[in-house]
C-alpha cells in the first residue's frame, strides 16, 4: 500500500516540475524580449563621452585646423631680465594670495660620472641640511613659521628648489632659497645621515612601482650614458660620496648662466629682481670646470625584462624617441601626453 502511494506521489511531483520548467522558461523568455525592447529604446543621456567633440562644438563651434580658442589663448603678462651674473629672473603675476618661487639649476645626474653618481641628489638633499647662514633647524622653523611649503626635486638634466609662500614673504623664501643654492656648507656628519637615508630609499624601491619602472626603462634606452644610471646613484656607490665631491659637483654646475629663478603668483618683477641680486649675488656668471655628460646620448631600442618577486603587480612600459625640451614641437607633446591622461586599473 505505501510503495502505490509513493509511486503515485513521484509521478505527480514530476508532473509539477515539467509544468514549472514550461513557465520559467516562458518566463524567461518574455523578459528578454522585454529587455531587447528597452535596450532598443534607451534614451540619449545628457552627459559627454569620453573625448567627445560635442563640448566644443558647443563651446566654440567649428575652427579652421590648428587655430586655438580665444579664451584658451596665453595672453598673461610675462617679464624675462637677465641679471650681471647670469642668472635668469622670470616672473608671470597673477591674481591671488599666495606666490611659487622656484630655482632651476640645470644640471641632474647625467652631468655625474660613475664615480660621484648620486651627487646631484645628495646636494638637493642636503640643501635643506643648514648652510654658511642658517643651521637645518632654522631653515625649518623659518618655513613654519611663514606657513610655506618647500619642496625640491632632482632630475636627470635638472634639479629645482621651490617655496609656495603668502605674497609678503616672497623676499623671505628668496632669501631662503639664495642661502640653500649659493651659501652650501657640508657637515661631515650630516652628509652621512643623508647617505643613509637615502640608502633606505633604495631599499624600498620595491615598492616604488613606477619609479622601478622608469630606472630600468632609462638604463635600458641609454646604458652607455649618464642618462641611463639612477638619479639616485648606485646604492653602492652613493654610500663611497665625499664632501669634497659635492663640493665639485656644486662648483662645476651652480653658476649663473646655468640657474633661472622663477617667481609666480602674488609677485612683482622689480622686486623679485632686486631680491635676486641680492640674495644670489655670490654665484659666479660661469666657471672654467668642464661640465660633464654633455654629449648627446644614444638611444639604443631594445626589450628587456627583470623578475622581482616582492614586487605585487607586473609593470610594462613602452617608451619611444620624442621632443626633447628644446625641440619647437615639445609643448604640442605634452598637449599630446595630457590628452592620453593617467589611468589606473582600480
């Protein structure tokens, strides 16, 4: 008796899920053919694409080829005076509270040979380590105390030292910035402390992705010049520097036909350029040391590839001969390399 009932209990239940696959099917069925029909209607959204033509052609409207927008044209007032010694002042005032001041040496690591490698990193360090007229605590309670920003930076063909300030206090960070940049004075025992900093950077370039990246890049593309070795030196090497060959390296390339200072923002030309002769006016106009590494590097196409296993994500770069900074088609580069923008995979 009970294996009829379950027999009969099994065939209704069966029953019951046919008729449940019929329906979901045909369910499933008409909300595609709802979907399809919603998706052939969907309506225009009001924002842009991604580089889009609408936005300017509802701005400006059609322009012949190669002709810039007024509103887009550089028309701000700029002043240019090269002072007895060389060095060349530029100012571009504009409206606001607050003023950048900059100053561009034109020397980086490519004017290193292997034996000072790392130099010209060491010496923008150090600038902010005290000189001839300010200890390393009064530099930095100086740019406490006015509220500026200092930051400086060391490249392959320069090194720049920069302060955003209040307007008031351009002459101050001129001031500032003349002592780091002409008054150096090397502490045996500072310099050291530097190195090592320095040698921890090193030991974090792991987890300095695309820093990693473009070192390799550089030595891979110019491995016979300066130009291929790290603006932070060999590790090895860097650790070996002296006193005495910084105070080369600063000889041989902080002269006045080398350096630009850069003033903008809240400034004023004529007293931006009597700050400058004052505060700059020990650098000489030009020295009789032979600059290094000025011999145009070669470009040398190749692939290569390293494996580091501490390194989380793989890195490819694919880099290419461009305009260098002189060249008259480098600014439409950099337009160029903006429009590409930045991404990231996250």
């Amino acid at each position: 008796m009970l294996s009829k009932i379950s027999r009969s209990f099994l065939k209704v239940n069966k029953a019951q899920m046919q008729m449940a696959k019929m329906t979901s099917s045909k369910s499933f069925s008409t909300s595609l053919k709802t979907a399809d029909q919603q998706a052939s209607s969907v309506a225009k959204q009001d924002q842009f694409m991604q580089f889009s033509k609408d936005p300017i052609m509802e701005n400006f409207g059609s322009l012949p080829f190669g002709k810039i927008p007024e509103p887009l044209k550089y028309v701000r007032p700029f002043h240019d005076t090269t002072l007895s010694n060389g060095i060349r002042v530029c100012t571009e005032p504009s409206q606001g509270q607050t003023a950048y001041v900059s100053v561009y040496v034109g020397a980086g690591s490519r004017n290193e040979d292997l034996s000072s490698t790392g130099s010209a990193y060491l010496l923008q360090r150090m600038a902010e380590r005290g000189n001839s007229s300010r200890s390393k605590t009064e530099i930095s309670e100086e740019i406490e105390n006015m509220g500026a920003r200092y930051e400086a930076r060391t490249d392959r063909e320069y090194t720049s030292y920069s302060m955003q300030v209040f307007g008031g206090d351009v002459h101050k960070a001129l001031n500032m910035l003349g002592g780091m940049v002409s008054n150096s004075n090397f502490n045996t025992a500072e310099v050291e402390m530097c190195k090592e900093e320095i040698s921890h950077e090193h030991e974090d370039n792991h987890n300095r992705y695309k820093e990693t990246l473009i070192e390799n890049v550089h030595f891979n593309a110019y491995r016979e010049h300066m130009m291929g070795q790290p603006i932070k030196g060999d590790r090895d090497l860097t650790q070996t520097l002296t006193v005495e060959q910084l105070n080369d390296f600063h000889t041989s390339n902080y002269f006045g036909d080398n350096i630009t200072v850069v003033a903008t923002g809240n400034v004023n030309h004529e007293q931006v350029v009597d700050c400058v002769q004052n505060h700059f006016n020990s650098i000489p106009k030009s020295v009789s040391v032979e600059t290094k590494g000025t011999e145009k590097p070669i470009f040398i196409p190749a692939l290569l590839m390293i494996r580091d296993d501490e390194m989380v994500n793989s890195n490819v770069g694919v880099f290419y001969d461009a305009p260098s900074a002189k060249h008259e088609d480098y600014y439409s580069f950099l337009l160029l390399k903006h429009m590409f923008g930045q991404y990231r995979i996250d």
